[in-house]
C-alpha cells in the first residue's frame, strides 16, 4: 500500500484559508473601533501639541498679563509649558493604576466605554480653554487625557487578546501599534498651517480628540464583553460560549472554552506573591530582569520626547520655521512604514533580533545627533543630518523595540501567572 505525501503548498493554502476564516467580521469590527477610540487618541496626543506650541505659549503670556498685570518671564512660561506636556506622563501613570480595579468590576469592554468619558471631558476642556481665558483648563484636560491613555492602553491589549483565537493574536495585537502611528501622523497632518494649526484655530485640533471617542462610545456597545473575562470573573459560562461564537465566527467553541477553563483550574492552585516576593524568587529572577531592563530602555530612549519637541528640535537644528511642520510630517509618516516593516518580518526574523537591532540603532542615531547639534553652526549641511538622524531613531525604534518588545514578553513569562503579565508588560 503506497502512503501519498502532502503536499507542502497544499499544507500553507489550507493554514492561510485557516488564518483568513480566523478573522469574523465581529473581531474585525471590535479591533478597529478599540484602536481607533484607545491607541490612535493615544498616538494624537502625542504629537498634537507639536504645531500650535507658539500659540500655546503665547495664550499662557496673555493670560498671565491679565492676572497679574506683568508678562511672565521666560523661566515661568518654559515652567508652564514644560508641565503641559509632560502632566499628559503623569496621567498615564495614574490610569495604569487604577485600570486594574476598573477592569476587574466593569469588564474590558465596559473599562474601555467608561474611559471615553475621559476624552470627551479632556477635550471639552482643552478645546474651551482658549475661549474662557484659563489656561489651566489645558493642563488638567492635558493630565485627563493622559489617564484616558494609561487606561486605554492597558485595557485594549487585554482585551483585543481575549477575543482573539491564538493564531491570529499576534497580528490582532499590532493593531495597536499601527493606530498609535497612525494617531501621532494625524496630529501632525491636522497641526499644518494650511488645516488647524493657525492661532485662531489651534484649539480645534484638541477638540478633535472627541470624534474617536464618541465612535467607540458608540460602537462598541454592540459588540460582547470579553468571553475570558465573563468566565473567569463572572462565572457565567453561557454568555462567554455567545461571545466566543460571535467573535470565532463558528458554533463549536468547546475548545476555546476548554482552555479558558483549564486555566482557571490551574488560578485556584496558584497563590497571588507580592511585588517585593516577585523580585526576590529565584525561579523568575531572569523573566523579571528581562522585562525591566527591557521596558527601562523602551521608556527612557527619548522617543517620547522627540515626539513632545519635534518642531523645537528641528527649530534648534536650524531649520526654518515655515518648513518646519512639513519635515515634522515626515515623522509620522516614517513610523508608519517602520511599523508596516516590522509586522511583516518580526515572524521571520524573531522578537530578540529586531529588539536588539533597534535599540543599538537608536544608540548609533542619538550619538550621531548629538554631534550635529553641537557642531550645527560649522556647515550648512550639518542641520539636514540632524533631520536624517531623527528620521532613522524614529524608525529604528517602530521597526524594532515598539513591537517585539511586548511581543517578547509572552515567552518570557512561561512561569508567571497570565493576569500578573498582563499588569506587567503595558504601553507607555
């Protein structure tokens, strides 16, 4: 009797034809509309407050003039404009430790509808504070919107992740880093003097941050809660198999719901540590000090401040003002293509490459720009170098560090319970 061999084009046709029946219209739909409310605000946010800094600054003067009947002086106005972008941090940290609590009672879902509330209310403000002659209006609408990030970008991932069938959970889980790109490039494009970043205008690009939250906040009401979530914290085995059929496209889950149900059975044998017990075991002593060393290089490399300091950057660099947002532009449209990049070779070429690659790039690309900064006045060229340098940090960072940093993690973490990674490895 002669045994027929399979053939292997066969073989990756059927595991496409899989991969392709994976994606349901529902998961789809809950992808998109969770990035567009949650990751994209988070990447506006970063670069929105590029483009109207002059009018910014100039509005805090004014308004300082009238209280006091004096200017400010130009320690106290880099003051208040240093806390304006950077409370945005502030809140973040202050959304990452409360979302644990919010998640846990309301759900993914509901932690994610619930935190739309805080767009809308941080852009109310921010978008008014022109109008109402306060200032201070744009720094707390500034720190509201950083909580909205620290929430969403914990809740998000979570959630994306238990709707997902495993096949598909990472590419699902990109998602997030694509919107953030595609958020920060949108601030940039509406910051151009030609669309709202005018003086009579710039409050308007704060204003805008209300438009995605409101497509969430009314969108995702129709889609179900976290399947894992309704079965592990609400035991409610019915409503998690509607919720795996609706997000799975198919009628058998028994599977899913296997899975879900062996890792509860494996929770009630597991005991909740401390932090402090956390560092000190010896068996996850390696995982930890990955991921702190890890995550201490992702949210100290300077990204974030590029981001905040684009335009002052360039402007320091040398480059005239009126070309200025349209070399920033470049910026956002470069992460865009490092992050296209980096989801179509980090399965080929491995999380640890591209994490090492990026971030010994970035090392090469900020020592080459300090130099130019320091030598920008010796030729006319030196200032277009400082621009490349820019340009290659922000992509050596989206091509390496953004995405297989938190993709590394799921190996890393063979040891420690599944909520305890989840808490551990966030979006800055």
């Amino acid at each position: 009797m002669q045994l027929s061999e399979k053939d292997p084009a066969d073989s990756q046709e059927s595991d496409l034809v899989k991969k392709k029946s994976d994606w349901s219209c529902s998961l789809i739909v809950a992808s998109l509309v969770g990035a567009f409310g949650s990751s994209f605000l988070y990447g506006y946010n970063l670069s929105v407050v590029n483009a109207p800094a002059p009018y910014i600054k100039a509005f805090y003067n004014e308004s300082w003039e009238r209280r006091h009947g004096h200017p400010t002086d130009p320690d106290t106005l880099t003051l208040l404009w240093s806390v304006t972008v950077s409370i945005f941090a502030i809140g973040g940290l202050v959304g990452t430790l409360i979302v644990k609590l919010i998640g846990r009672v309301l759900g993914r879902k509901y932690t994610l509808l619930v935190n739309n509330g805080f767009a809308i209310s941080a852009a109310l403000l921010m978008a008014c504070s022109l109008q109402a002659g306060t200032f201070e209006m744009l720094i707390v609408g500034r720190f509201i919107m950083g909580v909205d990030g620290g929430i969403a970008l914990s809740a998000l991932p979570m959630y994306l992740s238990e709707i997902s069938p495993k096949e598909i959970r990472g590419s699902l889980g990109q998602v997030t880093a694509i919107f953030i790109c595609v958020g920060v490039f949108t601030g940039q494009v509406l910051g151009l003097p030609e669309l709202l970043g005018k003086e009579s205008t710039w409050p308007y690009l704060f204003g805008v941050i209300a438009v995605p939250a409101v497509v969430q906040l009314v969108s995702l009401p129709f889609l179900p809660e976290s399947p894992r979530y309704l079965l592990l914290e609400k035991h409610d085995q019915v409503a998690a198999e509607q919720a795996f059929r609706t997000f799975l496209g198919k009628e058998d889950v028994s599977r899913e719901l296997e899975e879900v149900l062996a890792e509860r059975r494996v929770q009630r044998n597991v005991r909740l540590v401390s932090v402090l017990e956390l560092l000190m075991s010896p068996f996850v002593r390696w995982q930890v000090g990955t991921v702190v060393i890890t995550m201490a290089c992702y949210q100290l490399c300077g990204l974030n401040a590029i981001w905040f300091y684009t335009n002052s950057i360039f402007g320091k660099a040398g480059i005239p003002p009126e070309k200025i947002p349209y070399i920033t532009l470049s910026t956002g449209g470069i992460e865009i293509l490092a992050a296209v990049f980096s989801g179509l070779v980090i399965e080929r070429l491995g999380r640890r490459p591209l994490l090492i690659g990026g971030f010994g790039l970035m090392t090469l690309f900020f020592g080459i720009l300090t130099a130019t900064l320091t030598l920008q006045d010796h030729a006319p060229w030196v200032p277009y170098l400082s621009i490349v340098c820019i340009l290659a940090i922000i992509a050596s960072f989206c091509s390496g560090p953004e995405k297989s940093g938190h993709l590394l993690f799921p190996g890393l973490c063979c040891n420690l319970p599944h909520r305890c990674c989840l808490f551990l490895f966030r979006p800055p």
